[in-house]
C-alpha cells in the first residue's frame, strides 16, 4: 500500500493499479482518508501510468476526493492518462472536475 501512495510536502500522489475496480477503489479511498486525517493534503495527483482499465468505482473515489478537496480549497490532477483513459475522462465529464496534466 505505500508504494501506492507517495506524500511530497502537502502534495499527495497516488500511483494507480493496472485495473482500478472496486476493490481497489475501496483501497485507494480508506487510504487517502486515512492519510489525509494525519497529514494536511493540498494537492492529490492521480498517477494513470499504469493504469489500463477503470470501472464506475474508479469514477467515483475520483469524484469523491474532488469533492473532499474541494471542502478544503485544495486540487485533484490527472496525470499519465493513456488513451482508453483519457476516453473514459471525456465520456464521464471528468476533465472538466479536474486539471489534467499532459505529461
């Protein structure tokens, strides 16, 4: 799980798994909150790099961090999104929640 997550300063990156399903989704969303309750976060980049499948699950951890940053004043990025993702971005309106760095 650590290697998921990768705190620099107030900035909070999260290398995301080949598939992001539920189960991960789950993962992903007890560890950011549990990361954000010790640690003040500003900023949380989604790392797509090696990520080649993503569900509605996925979707929404998304959304729902954009939502807690947003309580907050902080920001939600995108970051090495491959092709089937960025598809995914555009169908959902994703891109428009979030910045999505093209790396």
């Amino acid at each position: 799980m650590n290697e998921m997550f990768q705190l620099e300063g107030t900035t909070l990156r999260i290398i995301l798994p080949q598939e992001l399903d539920h189960p991960m989704a789950d993962l992903i969303r007890k560890g950011t909150e549990m990361i954000a309750g010790r640690t003040y976060i500003r900023t949380i980049v989604f790392d797509f790099s090696e990520t080649e499948f993503m569900d509605s699950s996925g979707i929404g951890v998304i959304i729902g961090r954009c939502k807690s940053m947003g309580f907050s004043g902080g920001e939600v990025a995108a970051t090495n999104m491959n092709e089937r993702v960025k598809k995914i971005f555009m169908v959902s309106g994703l891109q428009k929640l979030i910045r999505v760095d093209t790396v």
